[in-house]
C-alpha cells in the first residue's frame, strides 16, 4: 500500500517562457512550483534550459508512493485541505492555458495527467502529485493557481499513483504518522504538535 523511497531530485530556475517549453531527462518527472522554478523528479543531472538558468541537485527529499485509495483515505484523516483534482481540460480551457506550461510534466516536456498540491499532512510540509506518472490528456496544462487549493494546479486527465514528497528530515516522522492514519488513530493524534515540526524544519534549514 506504501512505498517509501530516496528521491534523486534537481531544482531549475530559469524565465517561465524558457520552463514553458522546456524539455527534461526521459524517465524524469518535471513539478513546476512557481512560474520560474521546476523540481525535476528521479534525475540526478538535467542540462539548463537556457544559458542564465540556475540548476543544482536538490538531494533532500523522500517519495511516498500510495493508491489513489491510500492516499485519499490519508488526506481525509491527517489534513485540512483537499487534495488537487487532476481533470480533462476542455478547449477552452486547453486555449486560455497555451503557452503557460503545466505543473506536472513527463520528461518529454508534455503535459501529464496529474495534479499539484502542497500543505501540511499529519503536521508535516507536504508536496502532493496526484496522479503520477500518468500519460497526457487530451488539453493543454492549465496555469498555475486554477487548482483547487492557491498553490495547487489541474492538469489534464486521469490517475496514477500518488506521491508525497517530504523533507528527508522529517522522513521517519511522517512514515510513523502516516502508518497511524492509515491504521485508524484519531486524527488529532496523527497530525501531531506543529511546534515540534517547525522547529525541526527550522533546525534542518539552520545546517
């Protein structure tokens, strides 16, 4: 139901018109986090998508692989926000979205069918993929903010398995409190005291 894995990972900044059509390593996963900044998921390398770009590996992050059924069942008992809706663009919405890039694309620079969240879950930073790995829809990615949360994005199509991305500090943590959420412990106890998170996540950005 759970898999937890090391995560090889590259952050790109560069202009959003350049990440837009940018192109990525074959079996990579693109997240786009802002409109000038990409995580790249399972490279360890990525050429710049232009010549002032600022690309660097960004090593510190762990993946939880979940069903759709886990995962939904996760975000229902350890947190308070909806988890984003990967969804089939229409016409309209694929034009409106030309040229704006998606927010999760495959390395061949298309559009997949997944969507991007980011939040707390069971007290913990969260980046939420929705749908990972799925093949491209049938419309254009969608612009960044028309998700369902601010910070979250639709991206056209259907399902695949879903990805938490978490500090790689706060791995074991999030590990043991995502076990008790799926086993059935009341939510208050899964989610756990935040000041002792941020106070870690303050402590890692500190080294």
């Amino acid at each position: 139901m759970v898999r937890r894995e090391a995560v090889a990972t590259v952050r790109v900044a560069a202009r959003a018109e350049t990440l837009d059509g940018a192109s990525w390593p074959g079996d990579a996963t693109a997240v786009r986090l802002a409109d000038d900044e990409v995580l790249v998921l399972d490279a360890l390398e990525t050429s710049p998508p232009e010549p002032d770009a600022i690309v660097f590996p960004d090593t510190g992050w762990v993946r939880f692989v979940l069903t759709p059924e886990a995962g939904a069942e996760l975000m229902a008992r350890a947190a308070s926000w909806p988890p984003p809706v990967p969804r089939l663009d229409t016409g309209a919405d694929a034009d409106a979205g030309a040229g704006s890039g998606s927010d999760v694309s495959s390395g061949s620079g298309s559009a997949s069918a997944s969507a991007l969240g980011q939040g707390m879950v069971a007290g913990i930073p969260v980046k939420l993929v929705v749908g990972a790995g799925a093949g491209a829809g049938a419309g254009a990615g969608t612009e960044p903010g028309s998700g369902t949360e601010p910070g979250s994005v639709g991206v056209s199509g259907g399902g695949g398995p879903w990805w938490f991305l978490v500090p790689a500090a706060l791995a074991d943590e999030f590990e043991g409190r995502l076990e008790d959420a799926l086993d059935g412990v009341p939510e208050s106890r899964v989610r756990g005291e935040q000041g002792s998170i941020q106070q870690a996540v303050a402590g890692e950005a500190m080294e």
